[in-house]
C-alpha cells in the first residue's frame, strides 16, 4: 500500500545583508551594523562597540539617508532575494519552501526560525548570498544563524553553502551579462572598451591574517574572463568607510588611471553583488 503520509517541507534559506526599508530605519539598520564585531571592530575592544556603534551611526546616518532617497526611500535587497529564493526553490518542486534571513535588519534569524518551525521543517539548506567568503559577511551570517537555531530551532537538521566563487553557473551568468554590456558599445569602439570589475572592499587586516576573499574574487575575474575571451580588464574595490587600511586599488583610483591612460570606453561589472542594492545603484 502506497505511503500517503506527508512529507515535511524541505527549507531552503538564503542569508543577506539587509537594509533599511524606509528612511527612519537608516540609523537602526547602519547601529546593527556597526554593533557587529565580525565585520566592524571599533577602537577599545567590546566595551565599548555600542556606544560608539550608536554614536557612529548616528552621524553616519545624515548622508546616508540621503543616499537611500536618491534610490527610492529603501533598499530593493529583501525584495531581490526574495525573488531568488522563490526561483531557486521553485526550481526544486514543491516540496521546498523558500525563506530569507537578514543579518541587520528584518527579517532577522530569530523570527524565520520560529517561521520554519511553525511551517513544519525539519531540514534545510542554507546559502550565503556572498559568492566570495570572507569572516566579515558570510561568516557572521553563518554564525548568526546557527546561534538562533542552537536556541529557537535546535531540532533542525541544515546544511551550509558558505561560498560559490567558482561555481559554473556563476561565472557563466557573470560572462553572459559582460558580453551583453559590451554589446551596448559601438561596433567600431568594441575592441578598446576596458572591462573593470568592482568588489567590495574589506580592511587589508582581514587579508592579512588568512581571509581567503582577495583569492576568491580574483579567481572569479579569472573564470569570467577565460569564459569571454581575451580582453583587457581590471580590478577595483570600493566602498570603503573609516581611518584604516583598506584593499587597494580603490575603483576609483582604477577609472582616474584609465582617464589619464585616454581611455574613453569602459565597462563597470559589480562582481561580489548578487542583486542591485545600495552599492550598485548609488
């Protein structure tokens, strides 16, 4: 006799970011951020990470605000990852249901948690949607989320993808959507356009005690660019914030060099961001 029982749902997680979604969630969501040693570690140890983290995001939250409006009033991250969780989970059948956690602002570890269990799940397959690993992305969410599910959701069985660098697909999507860029591009200024791929950059003390990310990045450039041939291109990091050392060459720096080199055509490729954000739309 055929087992009608039903199954238990499969979840499948993906870990973010986050951002504010709407502009009195700024400074909250910039004060999580800063609270979080994986990934920001003030001056004087722990002791004092919240009050400077308060103080911090407190007055970071003036441009920051501003950089928000200019984009709609939030961020469309949570929205995105949404979407790639339904399409991957989709991609599965029916029996995976799909769940985002953010790692600095809603929704949180703790309340998708209790959603899963609430939903029934008793296993899951959790991924980063940092396709390069570092300490202070991947790593922190990783270790936030086991943190909520050793207490919220000890019974969960999961696995965990923390890095995807070098995956087929990736670079494949990645090399497709460079060909698609280069084909915006006159014929006759093709040849000559400059490919410049920008990640984010970390402090340089992240690198010097072992991260592996500087390695993942370069190895995803590499792989891309066996993929579209042989073309001339360079690597940047941006977004840095604070008095340290960070990666270099900033992407900045990167298109300043190509100017004074008359270069007049380049093509820019966000190469450690899954979906448009704050990073790329800004």
């Amino acid at each position: 006799m055929k087992d009608e029982t039903p199954r238990s749902p499969i979840g499948l997680v993906l870990l973010n970011m986050g951002g504010p979604d709407s502009l009195e969630a700024v400074e909250p969501f910039l004060y999580n951020l800063f609270c979080d040693r994986d990934l920001i570690q003030l001056p004087l140890g722990g002791l004092f990470q919240k009050p400077l983290a308060r103080l911090i995001s407190r007055k970071r939250a003036r441009s920051v605000v501003e950089n928000y409006r200019a984009i709609g009033g939030k961020t469309p991250l949570l929205g995105w990852t949404r979407k790639q969780a339904e399409g991957i989970a989709a991609a599965f059948g029916s029996e995976v249901r799909p769940y985002v956690i953010m790692r600095y602002w809603s929704p949180r570890a703790e309340e998708v948690l209790e959603q899963m269990k609430a939903d029934g799940v008793t296993q899951a397959m959790v991924l980063s949607m940092y396709p390069h690993y570092t300490g202070a992305t991947t790593g922190s969410s990783v270790k936030d989320f086991k943190q909520n599910a050793a207490r919220v959701f000890p019974e969960l069985r999961y696995r965990v993808i923390e890095q995807w660098y070098d995956w087929p697909g990736y670079l494949d999507a990645l090399a497709a959507r460079v060909r698609e860029g280069l084909e915006k591009f006159p014929e006759e200024l093709r040849s000559r356009v400059q490919i410049v791929f920008s990640a984010h950059a970390l402090p340089q003390k992240f690198i010097d005690r072992g991260d592996p990310y500087l390695e993942h990045v370069l190895d995803t450039t590499r792989g891309v660019m066996k993929r579209v041939g042989n073309r001339s291109w360079r690597l940047g990091f941006q977004s840095r914030s604070g008095p340290v050392k960070w990666m270099e060459p900033d992407t900045v720096d990167v298109l300043d060099q190509l100017a004074e080199e008359g270069r007049t055509a380049v093509l820019m490729v966000p190469i450690s961001f899954v979906s448009d954000h704050i990073e790329t739309l800004h």
